[in-house]
C-alpha cells in the first residue's frame, strides 16, 4: 500500500495568484533592440499559468522557515525588507529550490517561466509593441519620476497588463530558467523553446527578463533580454513562478 502524501500545516506555505496564459503565436525579439534580440521570430507557446506578482518577502519567508534556507543578503535591509515588496538578492538556484518546496507543498509543477513564456505574458497581444502598455515612453507611468528611490517598491501598486499581471518590466529582473547565449534566437525552435543546452550556452549565464530599480531607465521592453551567472545574488534580481495549465486544474483565472 502507498503511503498518503502528507499535508503540509496550515500557514505553512502562501500560494502566488495566478494568471492563465492562453497558447498562442506571437513575434519574438526586436528588430530595434540589442544584436541579442534579433532575429524577431515567430513562436509557439503552449497556455500556461504565470503569478499575477513577483514573489514577495511575505511569500519567500515561509520557504525560509519550513526549510532552514539562509536567508538573502538584503533581508534584514530596510530598503528591502517590507512584506510585499519583492524578495531581492536570490541566487537563481534559491529561485529554482523555492520552486521545488512549492510545488511539493502543492502537487503542482511550480518553476521559473522560460523567456519565450516570460515574453509571451509581458506582451499580451500587443504585437511588437516596445512595452506591455504600447510604445508610450517608460517615463510616460504615473509617479515614475518618484518611484524606486531607495530599492523594489511593493509590488502591484499600479496597474497590471491586460492578463492581469503586476510589475512586468519594472521594480527587479526576473529570473528565467532558459540558460543564455545571445545568439540562441537564430537557432531557437518555434514551438515552445527553452533556451539552449547547458552545454551550448555561452559564459554559463541564466537568462533574466524585466527592469530594475536601480538601473537609469527603470522599466525595460518586453524584448529585453539579460543574464548574469546563476550563483548571483544581486539586489535588483527576484523571480516569479510559473505552472503548468494540467497541474493546476482548479485555479484558472480567465485572461481579459
């Protein structure tokens, strides 16, 4: 006889709102952006679930908990340590474990989005527009000469994109689980790709997707692409998780 799967205890874990990506083709890339998002290409992406927010501090704390994980650098900052402003400083590995603990607290196959997924929901179905609101400057947001003075800011303040997802392109990176090579979009399948081999990846760099506070232009375009080594634990880097549709059968929430 199998043994039942234990249940995790009440509180012990916060599950992320998520948002359900319906599959679709769309332009991937830049014609206009770095050599790294070129070719503009056209991709498959199957429907999947993505989370409405960047995981918080709120959320990550009860992964530390259960787990006995060190904590990031930045937790005890007070720039950094509000509950519902993004967890900062996660390595790519802790993004992936914390993926792991959630989905085994859950039963759903919670992970770190792939860039062409990742890109898919920032874009909706603006086709080739530069931001996920249209081709309006970054500096055109409410507030933006204001916002991100000292570090993230809590997410979901302002308004989301239309799937109803919050800080797209703005507040911290995003870690992607694709490997990176900047010439990957040349030899990128159509369907559903996943970045390249480990192997094949050049310099050993995660990919990453989104703006950062601290960075001049603080809100990137949909295309941008960026990587640093996964063992980073930089103060603009955080994460947010995705699902796949056929685990999560109970929780789609319909796209506007």
């Amino acid at each position: 006889m199998s043994a039942a799967r234990s249940q995790p205890a009440p509180g012990a874990y916060l599950e992320p709102h998520l948002v359900s990506i319906p599959a679709a083709w769309f332009l991937m890339g830049s014609a206009d952006g770095q050599d790294c998002e070129r070719p503009v290409h056209r991709v498959w992406v199957d429907a999947f679930q993505l989370a409405a927010t960047q995981i918080t501090n709120a959320e990550y704390a009860h992964f530390l908990r259960a787990t006995g994980t060190l904590p990031p650098p930045f937790w005890n900052d007070k720039d950094f340590n509000h509950p519902q402003q993004p967890v900062a400083g996660v390595s790519w590995f802790s993004a992936g474990h914390y993926c792991q603990w959630l989905a085994s607290q859950t039963g759903r196959t919670y992970r770190l989005p792939t860039e062409a997924q990742w890109e898919r929901a920032a874009r909706g179905d603006l086709e080739q527009q530069d931001f996920p609101w249209g081709n309006d400057p970054a500096q055109s947001l409410p507030d933006y000469a204001t916002r991100w003075q000292t570090g993230p800011e809590p997410v979901a303040r302002y308004f989301p994109n239309p799937f109803g997802i919050y800080n797209l392109c703005d507040n911290v990176h995003e870690w992607c689980s694709d490997w990176y090579d900047p010439n990957y979009y040349v030899t990128s399948p159509e369907r559903n790709p996943h970045g390249p081999e480990p192997s094949s990846a050049a310099g050993r760099r995660k990919a990453s997707r989104g703006g950062s506070w601290r960075h001049h232009i603080k809100v990137s375009r949909c295309a941008a692409r960026s990587s640093i080594p996964p063992e980073f634990q930089y103060a603009d880097y955080g994460f947010r998780v995705a699902c796949d549709i056929s685990s999560h059968p109970n929780n789609l929430i319909n796209p506007i």
